[in-house]
C-alpha cells in the first residue's frame, strides 16, 4: 500500500514539476518570438530532417490501407468508396496520431538527448552565468518550432497517404480503382471540419510531444544513464499521451 | 600566523563576503557554516578533497543555487536577495570558466566568445568583432576562430572558455578546476593566462581546484576546505608551511590521515565473522 502511495505522490509531483516547467516557457514565448532566427533553425532541425520518414511512411501506410480497404469494399461492390475509406481513415485518425508517433520517435527523442547533454555538459549552467535564460534561448524556440512543425508534418503524411503515391497509386494504378470515382469520393465525404479535427489533433500531439521532450532533456540527470533514460522516457511517454488523447479528443469531437 | 584560525589577515577590500555559509543537499550536508573572503584583485585559490563542494561554492557565489542558511555578498549586495533581473546584471560581472569548458557545441569559437556580447553589450558587430580578436589574440587563439568545439583539444576549448568568461570584462572570473586532465605544456598556458589576464585586466579570480602546487604558485590567498569547514587559510607559503594534520595530509598526498582511507564501515572482524548489517 505504502508503495503503491509513493508511486502515486512521485507521479502527482512529476507533473506538478512539469507544468510549473511549461508555465515558465510560457511565460518567455513572447520573448522567444522576438528571435524568429532561433525558431527557424529548429523547425529546419525538429521539421525538415523529419520529412523523409513521415513521406516514406506515408507512402507505405496509404498503399496498405488501400490493399486492405479494397479487399474487403470489393466483396460488396463497393470500390468505387475507396477513396472516402483512406481519406478519412488517413485524415481524422491515422494522419495526426502516426505522424505524432514518428515526430517523437524522431524528434522528440533528439530533443531530450540534445538538452540532456547540453546539461552534462555545463553548457546550460554556462549560458544561465553568462546572464541568458536558456529558458528562453534554448527550451523556448524548439517548444515553439515543434508546436509549428507537428501540424505541417501531419499534412504531408496525408497528402503522401492519401494521394501522390499512397492510396492512389496502389488504388487507381494498381488495383484500376476509377480515377474519378477515387477522388470524387474524397471530394463528397471529406469537409472542412474533418481537417480542422486532424489539425486540431496534430496541435495537440504536437504541444504534448514538445512539452514532454523538452521537460525529459532539461531535467535529465546530467551523465550517460540520465540522457539515455530521458530519451526513453520521452519516446515511451509520448506516445502513451498521444494514444490517450487522440481517444480523448475523438470522444470529444464525435460528440 | 596559524593558518587554521586566522581571519584578521584577509585583506579589508572584500568583493565577495560568505558568512556563516550552510548548504546540504539532500541529507548530505555540504556546508555546516563557512565563512570566507574573496579579495579584490586578488587571486584567490579555493583548494580541498574532491567531493567537498569547491564547485559549489561557485554556484552559490553565482546565484544558481542557493544556501540552506548563511549569506554571500558581492560588492556588498546580497546575491540571493535579488530578483532575476538584477541577478543577471550582477552576473554580468562576473565570469565563468566551467571545468570542460560548457563552449556551446553548435557554434564556432568565433561565436562563442561573441555571444555575450551579442546577447548583452548593445554593440555594432564591426565592434564585437573587434573585441572577439582581441579577447582571442589574449588566449592565442585568434587563428581558431572559425573551429568548432569538437574541433579542439580540452586545453584550447578552455582558453576559449576562458576568452567568453572576459568578453564583458567581469569584475571576477570563477575558475571550476582549470587544470584537470591538462598535459604539462595546457597547464603552464592556463597558469601564466590567469596570472597575467587578473593583472592586466585588474580582476579578481577565484581558483577551484586540487592542483595544489599549480594553484599555489599563482594564488594570492587560499583556503583549504573539507567536510563542510574551512579547515585552514594563508597566504601560499603560510598554508605550505601550515602544522594543521589535515592541511600536511592534503598537501602531501598522504593516503591516510585526518581524511580516512577507509569509507565508514562497520568492524571488519564483525563482517567477517559472519555478523549481520
């Protein structure tokens, strides 16, 4: 009982460190901003260098999603529908929650490794004695550029999934699925409101996968078993959070 | 003078005051009440055991952490009264060499030493470039510029260091053991660059380390510390010439003495012979 209790208090204290952590990046976002220089850079290091693995598993999920929807819509003479089942699948479910898995897999796992060792390595106490808040010149910018790259990630994947090489190719070129059937089907079933749910979803994952990365790195313990259990941690408690809240928000959206 | 006791002699033109210092951390007392002065424009060496929180002291002395009980004054303003405002611009004055440096791995040497004076200074670049050579050139570094710091031996990357600490010509520079794991030639360089760079630019050091004979021969004042006390203090010849046991085990390298060769431990006979912890 008394175990189960510490566990419980560990865990409320965590958190509480964390969100006292996210108030005080809040509180120097403004300031942040200022220095657009210092985002860019990171949404070139969190974003850019994340593209190649969100477009290839775009590609792949699109073209299996394909395989697998017409197999079973075929059998009730309704192929002609296949769009509709990869564009929504894609866009209201898979888009945000798998980009957001990769962006931590990938990113966010740099993230914390990157800050963790810029704490071994006294370069965080440096810039704090050099008078600068690493708060706001280190934290700041890649919180910012991951809550900016988490959206536009989830966009491509789509656009890879759905169309140029996913769910059309395997669809259309492939298994001779009607071009216009495909896309007129999309056009039919999918409005505004199912990308402003997916974007809606990619901010949040993109917000908790940020949060959770930069608070692993910058409180890591500062030698070799610190950065490396920061950087599992971040990788495994990011995606438990993305799972729990995309039900959350899909409960929420669907009313 | 006995050096274990006196206090009378530090001289009166104090920049840094610690009085009645306490800090623990976690049940592990660290400080149980030390007092010390750092005099201006003196170098001033901080020498003990490893693990009896000479870094510590430096970042009480720099506001990063702050004590359990006691208080350390600089230039008469208590630093851990101060809001974070004026705690940065206290911490304009004072530089900081960090044991492997702390150089900023994605920029250049060039823009390591720049960037307090991008961040603070408020001056053109033809200027901070002006004064990057400069702080460079004092260091002998001035042809590493465009090298980044994977790039340099651990010798170099702290003259880098060192050439940050002093872009905005500080009041002080704290020095965090600058001569561990340096090669005879790195040592020589770092013992002659503090010496000269406090004359020249009128600073006060302050040296942690456990390179007795290197700090001594540089150090205008020392004081010896261990399990929480200042356990002696003089000027270098008095603490050589120190009688205190721990000072003459400290200085001598002596494997056994006041400062035990054996963790705590319960009667060797006893474990042996089979009794439970």
């Amino acid at each position: 009982m008394s175990g189960a209790v510490k566990v419980l208090t560990e865990f409320l204290s965590g958190l509480g460190r964390s969100v006292f952590f996210l108030l005080q990046i809040l509180r120097v976002i403004p300031a942040s901003l200022l220095r657009p220089q210092l985002i860019v850079r990171q949404l070139y290091m969190l974003g850019q260098l994340s593209m190649i693995i969100i477009v290839i598993s775009g590609i792949f999920i699109g073209m299996v999603l394909a395989l697998q929807g017409y197999r079973t819509l075929v059998r009730f003479g309704a192929s002609e529908s296949l769009g509709v089942f990869v564009a929504l699948t894609i866009i209201r479910e898979l888009g945000p929650v798998v980009t957001a898995l990769l962006f931590a897999g990938r990113a966010g796992s740099s993230l914390a490794a990157e800050l963790g060792l810029m704490k071994a390595t006294d370069q965080l106490s440096a810039m704090e004695m050099m008078a600068v808040d690493p708060i706001e010149r280190v934290i700041a910018p890649r919180f910012i550029a991951g809550l900016i790259a988490m959206p536009l990630l989830t966009m491509i994947f789509a656009v890879m999934s759905i169309g140029v090489a996913g769910g059309h190719a395997v669809g259309v070129e492939l298994l001779k699925v009607d071009a216009g059937s495909y896309w007129s089907a999309i056009r039919g079933s999918v409005d505004l409101g199912d990308i402003r749910d997916s974007l809606v979803k990619a901010s949040v994952f993109g917000f908790a996968v940020s949060w959770i990365a930069v608070y692993q790195g910058y409180t890591a313990a500062p030698n070799a078993e610190g950065v490396s259990r920061a950087t599992t941690s971040t990788v495994v408690v990011s995606s438990l959070a993305i799972l729990a809240l995309d039900f959350m928000l899909t409960a929420f959206m669907f009313n | 003078m006995n050096p274990t006791t006196a206090t009378k002699d530090v001289p009166e033109d104090v920049l840094v005051r610690c009085r009645g210092l306490h800090f623990r951390q976690g049940q592990r007392v660290i400080y149980n009440g030390i007092d010390i002065d750092i005099a201006r424009g003196k170098v001033t060496a901080i020498l003990g055991p490893s693990g009896t929180g000479k870094t510590t002291l430096l970042r009480l002395i720099g506001g990063q952490w702050r004590p359990s009980a006691g208080t350390i004054e600089f230039d008469g303003t208590d630093v851990h009264k101060l809001g974070r405002k004026p705690l940065y611009d206290l911490r304009k004055r004072m530089g900081m060499l960090f044991q492997n440096g702390a150089l900023l791995t994605d920029l250049t040497v060039f823009e390591n030493v720049a960037y307090p004076l991008r961040e603070h200074a408020g001056i053109p670049e033809n200027l901070v470039r002006d004064i990057v050579l400069m702080k460079l050139q004092a260091v002998g570094l001035r042809g590493a510029r465009d090298l980044y710091p994977e790039e340099l031996s651990g010798g170099m990357a702290r003259r880098v260091a060192l050439a940050r600490a002093i872009s905005l010509d500080p009041d002080m520079v704290m020095y965090d053991e600058p001569f561990t794991g340096q090669d005879p030639i790195s040592m020589a360089v770092l013992i002659k660059l503090i010496r000269t760079l406090n004359q020249s630019l009128g600073l006060t050091s302050i040296i942690v380390s456990h390179d007795i004979k290197e700090v001594l021969s540089i150090a205008d004042y020392a004081y010896v510390i261990s399990g929480g006390k200042v356990l002696g203090q003089g000027t270098a010849d008095e603490i050589r010439s120190s009688e205190s046991a721990f000072v003459r085990q400290f200085l001598n390298g002596e494997p056994d003495g006041p400062i035990a060769f054996h963790y705590k431990a319960p009667a060797y006979a006893d474990e042996l012979m089979g009794a439970k912890k």
